[in-house]
C-alpha cells in the first residue's frame, strides 16, 4: 500500500506542476497578445510553442464545447478546476482515505 501511495503523490505532484504550465501559458499568450513579448524572437517562439504542445491537446476540447465568449478564453480556468478536483478529490482523498484535513 504505501507504493501506491507514492505513486498517487508523483501523480499529484504532476497535477501540481502541470496546472503552472497552464498558468505560464497563459500569462505568456497575454503578454504575446499585448505585444509586451515579440512572438518573432527565437527564445520566445520556442518556450511559447513548447507551451502550446503541452497545453493545448487538453484545451482543445473544452475550447469545442464552451460558447463563444467574445474573445474571452476560460477554458485554462476549467481545466485548472477540473485537475484540482481531480487531485483534491480523488488521488489525495485515496492516500488519505477520507481522514486527512
């Protein structure tokens, strides 16, 4: 049992380090869009395509099924909420067992 507890801890480490992906994303996709950062340089296109790969294959498909909100992008907001869920609820609660505040 304690092996897989600690394989749920990677996965919520994971989870951790996955949703600052997503929050640097989309600070870096801010900042592109107010032209505070130069797309056309090299470092900036390679960290901001790197980003895109790693993000946008689990966006995508909230993309498809939220309306269109008038330029406004929330779908990293709900994929935010739905891997916390899914760390708080579901991996943390199963190395607890329902007994950890």
């Amino acid at each position: 049992m304690h092996g897989l507890n600690a394989l749920f801890g990677f996965i919520a480490w994971l989870i951790d380090l996955y949703i600052w992906v997503i929050i640097i994303a989309a600070v870096m996709s801010w900042l592109i869009a107010f032209d505070v950062v130069n797309r056309r340089n090299r470092a900036v296109y390679m960290i901001y395509d790197a980003l895109y790969r790693l993000t946008d294959p689990a966006l995508r498909p909230i993309r498809k099924r939220l309306p269109d909100l008038g330029g406004l992008d929330i779908s990293p907001l709900i994929l935010i909420l739905a891997l916390i869920f899914l760390r708080n609820v579901v991996i943390i609660g199963w190395i607890c067992g329902g007994v950890c505040v």
